[in-house]
C-alpha cells in the first residue's frame, strides 16, 4: 500500500458482517514493518459515509524486530496482563 512515506508492505483483514442486513464495513490494513501497528483503517457507514486514518509515521519503526518476535512469546510465570 503506499502512504506519504512510501510504499509499505500490509496484510488487509475485514470486519465480517455480524447479522443479516449489516451492512457496515471497516478494513484494516496491518504492517510488519510497524510491529503490526494499523497503516490504514476505512469504516465505511450503511450510508456509504467513510472515515479513514492512515499512518503518516516513519516507516521504519525502531525495534520492530524485538517487539515482533516478542509477541506471543510469555514465560509461563509471568502474569498476563
């Protein structure tokens, strides 16, 4: 996806419908590259209204390979927050 700084690579997820007649959509886009911070967020409202944030940081976070490789890996003492 491309952002004011760059091009960035991001996985898309998106909200599933929760009932029949849901019609609201939001899609996130998350970025390894931020420590799977969001990039870009689109809610899209039944009246097609769209709110959208896009990440207009540095693209190069420090220490995302500490914090990604971190994540899921707790000590089984340790309290889980």
């Amino acid at each position: 996806m491309r952002t004011a700084q760059g091009y960035l690579d991001a996985r898309h997820f998106k909200r599933l419908p929760r009932h029949d007649g849901d019609m609201r959509r939001i899609d996130v886009w998350l970025a390894l590259s931020l420590g799977w911070l969001p990039a870009r967020i689109v809610q899209t409202e039944p009246n097609s209204t769209q709110f959208e944030l896009l990440w207009r940081g540095k693209l190069n976070a420090a220490n995302v390979d500490d914090s990604a490789a971190s994540v899921g890996n707790h000590d089984a003492t340790s309290p889980q927050r």
